[in-house]
C-alpha cells in the first residue's frame, strides 16, 4: 500500500485528498502514477491484479481534469472514452464510478451506451454528449461510421481500454486499434491509456496500445536523432545504436521499439499470493471424461464451508451438468445459481443482481464471468476441469476477495488423470507468477476491409493518409502499400479478377481524387452490419404449449450444432432441468419439461480452450520429473510408475509414440500435448500418409494431450521421422485445407466481416442455416475461379490459426525432429487408456456428409428388401 | 403433410453406372444425375432448371460484391453435362436468368458459351417467373410448357395431382438425418407420378421439402434423390427432417 505523503502532494488535489481520507483509504502509488502520466501527457499501460483499484487508477486523472475543469454553458463534447469488452462491464463500471462523482460532488456526467442502450438515451447522448462515455468496442466502431465522428470527438482527451489483454490478440482488437487511429486523427493531443491483468509479455499490449507508424525505410528519415539510420560507408557496425543492449536488432525491430516506448508501463501492486488447492479425492480420480462428477459431493461440502463461491467451468453443458449434480445433493438448500452465456438475459440479470445483493451461496458459470466485474463477496473460487491456461486460472482466481492485502483462495477439481497433472502445473507456474506468453497479432485484412468501408461511411478519405493512419495502428504497422490497396479495391467493388462489378462501386472517387460511399443506402447498410464478432447461429429454446405445439415462454438459447446430435424425443439438461426436444421450427427450438433424471445428453466434449502451449510444457516436465510426482495423489504417481514400467515415459522436449494391436486392429498413440485442434490438423494430415503408405488407417480420436489412430495393418515397422516429416504442412496441408469444412467456417465469418454479405438486411433477419449455406455456395464457386483472392486469403489464414492451429502443429513437427521414442507394446498402456475411452464418444467433421447420405441409403434398401 | 406419415411405399431405383439414379417416371425412363440435371434417355434430353444467371451481379448492384463468377461455373457444369450425355435437346426449365435485365449483364464470353451451346444442340427455352420474357438476343426455342414422351415439362408445379409433370421453380433440398447426423443437399423429388427437380444455378439456395410449399403436391411419401459428391443417393421421406 503506498504513502501518500511520499508522492508529491500536487498530484491529489485537495477534494480527491479528502475523499480518499472519508474512506479510509490513501491513494496508491500505481494510482499517483497514473495522474503523473496524464500530466506529463504520456500514453499508459497499467498492469494490476484485479482487485488493485485498476479502474479508478485509470478514471483519476480524467476525474480530476474534469472537475478543474471551468464550468461552460455549451457541451464540449466527450472528454473521456471508456471501452470495455463485455456490455456487463461497462454497465458496471459506470455503477461504480457514480460513487466517487456523487460523493466528491463533481459536475461531471458519465454514461454508459451498449448495443442494449435505449432509443431515447442513445438519440440524446449524440446531441448532448456525457464528459464521460463508457460503450464496447463495437459501439466505437459504430460511431467511426457516423457522418460527424469528426466532430463529435473532437474535444476528446483520454480514451481508457479496459481488460485491454483480452481484445489485443483478437479480430475485435483489430477493429478496436483501428478506431483508436481514426480518434488520434480526430483528436491528436488524445491520450491513450490501456488497463491490464497480469501478462508474461506486457511489451506485446504496449506494441499494440502504441500511437505512430513505423517510418518508412526509403528514403531514410533525416534528422530525427536516434532514429537516424546510417548508411552507406558511414555506417560502422555496433556504432550509434539507440538504447544499449538492442544493438543486435534490425532497423525494423529498432523503430518498432521506439514506436511502443511512446506508452509507459505502470506497475500495480503484486498483491497477496492466492492460496490454490488441488482437491485430491484420493483413490477416485477417473481415468477420462471431462465432468468431475467423481468430485461432486467433496466440492458441495466445500461451497457449504465458504461464504460465497464460484464455479467455474469451461463449457455451457458442463455448467448445466455441474449445477444439476450439485441440486442432487443440496440437501441444505444452499441458494446455488447457474450463469452461463445461452440462458435469457433476464434470467442472467436476476442471478448477477441476487450475487451483488449477497443473497447466493454459489454461482455455478462458464467464461461469462471471466473478467472483472465486481459481484462483491466472494470467498472462493472453484475450478471444475482443468484450467487450460495459468493467465486465465489467474483471472478466475482473482474474482475471489476483491482486496488486495488477502490472498485468494481457489480449489482446483481435475476431472481425470491428466487434467490432475494439469492442474498440478497450472498450480506451481501461478505460485511463480509465470504466465502463458503470447504471439504479436497481425491485423486480419477483413477486419481492415469492414473499417475502410466504415471510414468512407463516415467522411470522404484521401487513399494515402488512411494507409498512413491505418499503420499507425498496432496490429497494421506492417501492412504493405499492396495489400491495402487490395483491401480497398476488394471494399469498392469485391476485387474480383473478372472486372464487371466497376459500374457497382461501393465507394467512389470523387473529383477532388477522395473516396466516398456510393450512397445513403449503402453506407445504411454498412453500419447494421459493423463489429468484429461472429457468433453461431443461434436458436431460441421455448417451451412448447398446447396440442399446436406452439412456442411458449422463452428459456434461452443455444448454438445450432447442438441441435444436429438430437432427434425429437431426445433428453438434454439446459437451463437447470431436463427437457425432451419437441421440433425445431424455423429459428426456433421447442422442448417440454421432461420427468427422466437420466438425460440422454448431459454434456458432452471437452474445452473449448485449448491447452496453453506454456501449460503444455509444464505438465510434459512434471511427467518426467520422478521427484516431482510425490505432490500427486497416490493413484496418479501408481499410474505414472507403471507407465514408466510398462512403456516408458520420455523426456521433456521428445514424443511418446506407441503401437499396440487391440482388437483385430492397429494402434498408434502419440501424447503431443499441445491441444485439441492441432492434434486433430495432425491426425487428419498423418491418416492421409498412412493411406500411402499401406497402412489402411480406419480413424483416429483426439483430446486435449494425446492423438491414437487405428488401422488394419500393423504400424511399428514404419519410418516415424518420415511419417512426421514437417513437410507435413506444405501440400498435404493445402490438399486437406481447400476441401475442409473448416475452411468454409472460417470463410463465412471473413464473409460477414469483410461485408461481402451482410449479418442482416434491414428488416428482415436471415437464418444461420441458410446464410451457411450460401456461403459454402460462394466458397466453391470463388475457390474455382479465383483461388488468390482475398478472402480465401483471410479464410486461409483464420483457418491456419483459430480452426486447426497449424503454428503450434509446426513448432511441434520441429520440436520432436529426431526425437521420437517408440514404444511398441503387446497390448495397450497406462497413458493410452484415458484416449481409447474417448473412442465412440466423438462425431467427426469433414467427410462425414458422404457418409450420411450412404447410411440413410442403406435404410431405404434394408427397408425395401425386407 | 399426414398423409405421408405412413411408411415409404416400394420404388424401383437402380444405381447407373456414372453415379446417376434410374428410375421410372410415368412410365418414361429417367436417369437423375449427380449434378441435378434429369437425362431423359429414349428422347436424348438433358432438364436443367432455375440456373439463375447472373445473380451475382443481381447482389452486386445492391451493392453486395458476390463473386461474379456463378454464370460461368453454372455454364461450365452444364457444358460438362452437354459432353457427358451428347444430347439432342437441352430443357432449360425456367428461371434460367436471375432477373428480366440478367441477360444485359452476361459477360461476352459468357454470352458465347451459351451460342456454341445452342450451336452444339436444341437449346429450350422454358419460362419461368424471374425470366418471364425469355431471352431477347440469344438463340433458341421458347416455350411456356412442353410435351416430351408423356411427360409436361413446365417451370412451376401445378398444385394437385399432375400425372408426368416435370417441374423445377422450388429449389428442392433436403435434410437427411442417419445415425452419425444429418447433411443437407440438393435433392429431386418424385412420388414416380410427378417428379421436382433440383435448382442447377450455382448461387440458387435450397427449400428443405418438408415445408409446407411441397405439401399436397404428392400423393404418396415421395422418394428423394439426394446430390452426394459424386452420386445421387435415393433416400427415403422417413430419412428426410425439416431446418
């Protein structure tokens, strides 16, 4: 906690001074810095726990230069911008802020605008803008679009991000620093000023947050001191480098530094260190399976044992599981909630405000309430299932006891064996405050296609300045002259090789050589369609009424794909209760209550995050470590020890390989560690080289640490380092990728994001199915005539990363080069067995529709025959 | 649609050696092919229907930028066809042009596969609501309807029972449900009495044959001939669910 009087007293005026005093607090010293900061008018970073008054350490300063600032008769526009990434934050962050501006009595009004945001509230706030706006990215990308952006931010002063480690590294983000370029071209003297949870590399948000492009290298920039390049017979190697110990970087590295160097890092205080149990039920943990159902009654006694908890789990159907089970044993009638992102709005609003009144013992929730909203008195914090990643297991920890000087207290429940050695890694890299790093973003080109559009809706853009201002933007600092120019030709009439749409321009060139949206309608239809999120389909769940069947009250909603595993009759769990599916009618799913307590599907599938590479590492070390496996309950070290016995178990930075006959077929086990989504890219591409080379693979199941194929003859005589061979990813890679499913997913949502089709015309809303199927349609017809351009471009790219995470598969192929151990066995192996469970339990993709199609004509035959 | 509750009747179907399905309609013989055109075989001619030329640049003029490429993949797979059988007429069942000026936007070349096409063979021009003109500068017959080997060959079904109506007009597609899931396709659709067949247009989007536009159109639960990659797959209307 810091000391006031050590600072200088200038920075607090005197009213802040008092009112920190009536609350018996003293401002600290990351919050003094802040003003600081603004003072001397430098971009910020603040990297703090939650839980270290991070917000009000970003509002101080706007709070101060508003309430000095002399009163006025006229609006003067929008001093400070708030962006959140959650509605919910925004929200609750404009709740929070009214306290110090009522209690200090300031004139200052601050409001919050989401996409929830009434028609009044809304139509008043452009005309009388507050000093303080507090809105989503998706709103900000609204306003860019608006004919008198220009204007209506022109004033502004300081724009805050909030939660900014959750935005850098997305499409949203992309969008997000877009904006931030467009406001400096508003208002130069902005102040940008980003506040972050803890992350390993806090240099990768800087690049981001930072204003200034990189200059170019030809012609060389004279006369800007450091930045000088030298050339020629001037240039003496290791001479004049600007900051000492970068001498080795290139000029590009050098310049990138100097360009986020502009954004000062502010440290938070390090906070206590949180106390992270691992529940180990001793004897009972399963071999596979993602429910921890094993682990119900022990988590039920620890919610009894604490003042408030949260539950969080990864998935929607594991929340629905967790929440029945826990009803099951609720002899107490503990008042347990359940949270997650397809139950109505309403009834989520009903559960965040019966927590913030102190009214539940547990609240059971998915990622929904991952960041830092304030929902008051938590004690503890209970993760069922593994965390997948240190930073995010931090975020959720860090909702437990909102005071800094207490540590957080959080029980980790592994669901099966390996996620307990998970679970186990996660535990020891958070005691040593290491966190999984990430890549620097590349900005998604349609994303910058959607802001170019927006650009041109809004005023009229002269080409050259917006390629400058858009690679004064983070993730576009790289951006070749060529590919912008794609970009805006691909925005004006689709950028088709085939040049019949000129006389269809979206945008248009003026006489005074600047582009400007076609017309009205045009740029109308632009803004529907503005933000970086692309969600599913979704269906509205209500319940069935009457002999029509027709739809009743709603319950919620779900994603389409979850509909494609049931048939009409079927029990699932949604909401808290069993419900049977009735039938699907249009964008509409009907269900009546359902008395079976056995529900044909309670959840199903693992995580839909993937296992960090960070936390990958150090499972795969705490598996070879022997002395480190004394912390592992006694059933976990056994399975080890005869792991270690039976096969063996490999070093750190090698793969594990088996092969064993089961059955009347092969086996070939490999434990990568290194996710879903690339163990299935990898076993997608091996299947296709076991096919050449005679093995006749049958299929294969993945799950988060381990990959197994079968197929009908023998595989340990093959050549391994062949097979794994990483030129795996050059034509095999492509050959895969063009027919894959995945590849239409991720076209579809560059799709929408481009604008090439809209998310919903003015009046009348498209279903999800059809506009999938229009844009496989779209996806086939480009593919064939047009295999270079832009779209496929990004569709490839999205793919590559977000769908089949085709990085990490190579960094893996380099990783294991010459360092495969095979370990052929007569029969299967401890490590094998939890993999081999998951065998049946999953429906494949890809080829699968073929597949249908022969099956439901092999019913008609069997039924004409008999 | 009760109906066709009850269980799917007997339907003679045999597999033809290139991935087509046989079958008899009216008593005329009939091949569906993979691509959705219908091969009339004693008359040597090729039904294709709704291709919705350029709907494409149709979206592009509101300003949506499709990929102006569907006229000339829908003319390269009707060509494809047009080699693949060598016949001595093609039906172009209607709504052959996505809008009435679809026509003054085709592309030269496009323009030029149509002519060798009409060159080549009988190009039939059968009209529809989106192409209620015909073509204006391109050659061809025109027809409103045509009689081929007892069957009527028209864009739009006539509501009720229609003995040997051939018709396109609603985009047949169907959702076939097996064990592993369910996968939607283009289909045709025929109760051996009457048949619909699928859209060949390269944009042309799809009505699942549950909804209530194919009711009353059959008399019996009709069979389904569903487009796979290469072949058609007959299934039955009880494999067959709604969106």
């Amino acid at each position: 906690m810091a000391d006031a009087a050590a600072t200088p007293p200038d920075l607090l005026p005197e009213k802040f001074a008092t009112w920190f005093e009536s609350r018996g607090w003293s401002a600290r010293a990351h919050q003094l810095e802040m003003i600081a900061k603004a003072r001397e008018g430098r971009d910020a970073l603040l990297i703090a726990p939650t839980g270290g008054g991070k917000t009000l350490a970003g509002f101080l300063p706007s709070l101060i230069d508003l309430a000095q600032r002399p009163p006025s008769n006229t609006p003067q526009g929008i001093h400070t911008l708030y962006i959140s990434p959650l509605k919910a934050l925004a929200v609750d962050v404009e709740r929070n802020l009214m306290a110090p501006i009522l209690q200090m009595g300031l004139p200052i009004v601050a409001e919050s605008r989401t996409g929830d945001t009434g028609q009044a509230r809304r139509a008043r706030q452009r005309v009388k803008p507050p000093d303080i706006l507090l809105t989503t990215p998706e709103q900000l990308a609204l306003f860019c679009a608006w004919e008198g952006a220009r204007l209506y931010f022109e004033n502004l002063s300081c724009v805050i991000l909030d939660e900014i480690h959750t935005l850098h590294s997305t499409k949203r983000g992309d969008l997000l620093a877009l904006d931030l370029a467009r406001l400096q071209q508003f208002a130069p003297n902005l102040r940008r000023v980003g506040l972050s949870a803890t992350v390993d590399d806090p240099d990768v948000i800087r690049r981001w947050l930072a204003y200034g492009k990189i200059p170019d290298p030809d012609p060389p920039p004279v006369g800007e001191g450091d930045l000088e390049v030298v050339e020629g017979a001037a240039a003496v190697p290791g001479a004049k480098s600007p900051s000492v110990g970068f001498a080795a970087s290139s000029p590009s590295e050098e310049a990138s530094r100097a360009v986020y160097e502009t954004v000062d890092l502010v440290r938070g205080p390090a906070g206590a260190q949180p106390i992270v149990d691992m529940l180990l039920s001793e004897g009972r943990v399963p071999w596979a399976g993602h429910t921890a159902k094993h682990a119900m009654q022990e988590v039920y006694d620890t919610i009894k044992g604490a003042r408030t908890a949260l539950v969080f789990v990864n998935t929607r159907f594991q929340a629905e599981f967790a929440f029945q089970e826990l009803w099951r044993l609720n002899d107490d009638n503990l008042p347990i909630a359940l949270h997650h992102g397809s139950l109505a709005a309403e009834q989520r609003r009903k559960v965040e405000a019966a927590m913030a009144r102190g009214e539940l013992r547990a609240v059971v929730c998915t990622s929904t309430l991952d960041l830092g909203i304030d929902w008051g008195d938590v004690d503890l914090v209970i993760q069922l299932a593994s965390p997948k990643g240190a930073s995010r297991m931090v975020q959720r920890i860090g909702r437990a006891n909102h005071r800094l000087d207490e540590p957080s207290r959080a029980l980790f429940v592994p669901a099966n064996r390996f996620e307990m050695l998970e679970c186990q890694a996660a535990r020891e890299a958070i005691a040593e405050n290491r966190f999984d790093g990430e890549p620097t973003r590349i900005g998604a080109l349609d994303v910058l296609a959607q802001h170019v559009m927006g650009c041109a809706c809004s005023e009229p853009f002269d080409l050259l300045a917006l390629y400058d201002e858009v690679r004064s933007a983070g993730p576009y600092r790289d951006l070749i002259w060529e590919d912008f120019e794609q970009v805006v030709d691909f925005v004006s009439t689709g950028g088709y090789a085939l040049k019949t749409y000129d006389r269809f321009r979206r945008i248009v060139v003026g006489q005074d050589g600047l582009w400007r949206v076609r017309n009205a309608e045009t740029a109308q239809c632009h803004r529907l369609n503005v933000g970086a999120i692309v969600s599913p389909a979704v269906l509205t769940v209500r319940i069935a009424m009457g002999k029509a069947r027709r739809g009743g009250r709603k319950i919620g909603e779900v994603e389409e794909g979850m509909l494609e595993m049931l048939d009409p009759g079927d029990t699932f769990v949604f909401a808290g209760q069993v419900w049977a599916l009735v039938g699907v009618t249009g964008t509409e799913v009907l269900v009546s209550p359902a008395t079976n307590r056995d529900p044909k599907m309670p959840s199903w599938g693992g995580s839909k995050f993937a296992l960090s590479t960070f936390l990958a590492g150090r499972v795969r070390e705490l598996m070879y470590d022997q002395e480190h496996w004394k912390v592992l309950p006694a059933d976990v070290r056994e399975w080890l020890e005869v792991q270690r016995d039976h096969s063996l178990i490999p070093p750190a930075d090698d793969l594990l390989l088996e092969t064993f006959p089961r059955g009347k077929r092969h086996f070939m086990v490999v434990y990568p560690f290194e996710g879903r989504l690339a163990h299935t890219t990898l076993a997608m591409l091996l299947t296709r080289r076991l096919e050449r080379m005679g093995a006749a693979p049958l299929g294969f199941v993945c799950n988060d640490y381990a990959m197994a194929i079968w197929a009908l003859k023998p595989m340990d005589g093959l050549d391994f380092d062949e097979l794994f061979a990483q030129d795996m990813l050059g034509d095999d890679l492509e050959s895969w990728l063009a027919e894959s499913f995945m590849m239409k997913r991720a076209f579809k949502g560059c799709a929408i994001i481009s604008g090439l089709i809209e998310r919903r015309f003015p009046g009348h809303e498209k279903t999800g199915r059809q506009v999938t199927f229009s844009t496989d349609l779209i996806y086939d017809v480009l593919r064939r005539h047009q295999p270079d351009h832009l779209l496929l471009r990004c569709a490839r790219e999205d793919a590559a990363t977000g769908l089949i995470d085709v990085a990490r598969l190579g960094l893996l192929l380099e990783r294991i080069q010459g360092r495969i151990r095979h370990s052929p066995l007569e029969h299967l192996s401890p490590f094998s067995v939890p993999i081999l469970l998951e065998i049946g339990k999953e429906r494949s993709p890809g080829q699968a529709g073929e597949m249908i199609l022969a099956e439901a004509e092999e019913d008609l035959i069997a039924e004409a025959l008999s | 649609m009760s109906a066709l509750a009850s269980p799917s009747p007997a339907y003679a179907f045999a597999a033809s050696p290139c991935g087509g399905l046989r079958t008899r309609l009216n008593g005329a013989a009939v091949t569906l092919r993979a691509s959705g055109a219908l091969w009339l075989e004693e008359q040597r001619t090729l039904v294709v229907a709704d291709l919705h030329l350029e709907k494409g640049s149709a979206y592009a003029m509101r300003g949506q930028m499709l990929p102006p490429y569907d006229t000339r993949e829908t003319l390269r797979r009707l060509q494809a066809e047009v080699m693949a059988t060598l016949p001595d007429a093609v039906v172009l069942l209607g709504d052959t042009f996505h809008d009435r000026k679809s026509e003054d936007r085709l592309a030269r070349d496009d323009a030029q596969t149509l002519r060798s096409l009409a060159g080549a063979t009988r190009l039939i021009w059968v009209i529809g609501n989106h192409d209620a003109d015909g073509p204006r500068a391109l050659p061809g017959d025109v027809a409103d309807e045509l009689s081929v080997a007892g069957l009527t060959l028209r864009h739009e079904p006539v509501e009720g029972p229609q003995v040997g109506e051939v018709a396109g007009h609603l985009h047949p597609c169907a959702r076939v449900v097996a064990s592993r899931g369910s996968v939607r396709r283009r289909c045709f659709v025929t109760d051996g009495s009457r048949m619909v067949v699928p859209a060949f247009g390269a944009y042309a989007g799809g009505l699942n044959i549950r909804d209530a536009a194919f009711a009353g159109l059959f008399s019996q639960p009709p069979l389904c001939g569903a487009l796979g990659a290469d072949r058609v797959h007959a299934v039955g209307w009880r494999s067959v669910a709604g969106d």
